[in-house]
C-alpha cells in the first residue's frame, strides 16, 4: 500500500473571510481518506529582502519552506489582484525560491493546483501568472480543469460564506483528483 498523500494548501489572501481560503476549507472535506491536507497562513512571510535572508531565515519563512518540504503536492488559491496575482503570494513564492546551502528549493518538481475565486471572470487572468511564476520554478502544474469561481452569481456562494455552486465543488473534486493522481505518478 502506498503513504497517503500530504496536501499543502496557502491562499493569496491574508483577509479572514477572504473566499479563497474559504475554498481550501472546503477542498480539505473533498478528499480521499487517508489524504492529510494542511492550510499555511502567509500572514506571518515578512517582505522579501535580501538583507533579511543574509541574517537567516525569519521562523515564518522557515517554517513555510519545511511545510513545503513535507508535503507531498500543493493546492495554491489565488485571488486576482489589478488583473494579476497578490503581492502575498508572490511574496510567499519569492521566500520559498531561494536555494539555502546549494540544497535546490523546496518547491522544485513539486506538483501544484490552482483554484480561485474572483469577479466577473473569476481569475483568470492571476491564474495564467501564476502559472507563469510556477512553471519557472520548475513545478508541475495541474491544467485541467481549471477552478475559476465568480462571485458575480448569487448561487455561488450562501450568505455563511459556503460555497454552494454544485459545478464549481464537482470541479474541485475533479482538479483534486488529477493533483493526487498525477502526484502517486511522479512518485513511482
């Protein structure tokens, strides 16, 4: 029998009721048993600065590369900021990029899905940087489907905060099933 699958999962949203982390606690209840999921905060990932890291990494940095290390795939939620990704979740990459010890990064060959939720045109447009960013990191990036929840619908969300577009959590399952199957593939 094979180990069961470690998810990481950040959003790009540092707001409490943000619906990008809102998203990552619903995908955390859409997968299989036996699949461990985490959610990293980037709350704590202090401005990306050269000087800083020559001192040694601040604890929430390291902490994050570790989780990053450990899990076995990654489930990133981006919001669409001025048509692009946040500077919070550029920022987190930027911090988990680096080579420590002439070690290769922790995000190298690590597989990674998108999800997002967004205005009229959910994030598309974050979500084509974004995979511009991680595929220049050298990760495997899951395509399909891909996860673009609008909020111009009524019917997305319940007044809690749910999602309760039935299309859009099918779609979740189906891109946490490609990000789990492909990740037992490369594992082989």
């Amino acid at each position: 029998m094979e180990k069961p699958l470690h998810i990481l999962a950040f959003a790009g949203s540092l707001r409490k009721e943000s619906y990008n982390r809102k998203v990552l606690s619903l995908a955390c209840t859409l997968l299989p048993e036996g699949t461990s999921f985490e959610v990293f905060d980037l709350n704590e990932i202090p401005l990306f600065n050269v000087d800083i890291e020559a001192l040694g990494y601040p604890e929430s940095v390291s902490k994050f590369r570790q989780a990053i290390q450990n899990a076995d795939a990654i489930l990133i939620a981006s919001p669409e900021y001025n048509s692009s990704i946040s500077g919070v979740l550029k920022n987190a990459l930027d911090w988990a990029s680096r080579s420590e010890n002439r070690q290769p990064n922790p995000l190298i060959k690590k597989p990674v899905a998108i999800i997002g939720v967004g205005e009229r045109g959910g994030t598309s447009r974050s979500q084509y940087h974004l995979r511009q960013v991680l595929n220049h990191l050298n990760m495997f990036v899951i395509n399909k489907p891909e996860i673009l929840i609008s909020l111009s619908s009524e019917k997305t969300f319940d007044d809690q905060g749910n999602l309760i577009d039935e299309f859009a959590i099918n779609l979740i399952k189906k891109l946490l099933s490609s990000l789990i199957d492909f990740t037992y593939q490369i594992r082989k």
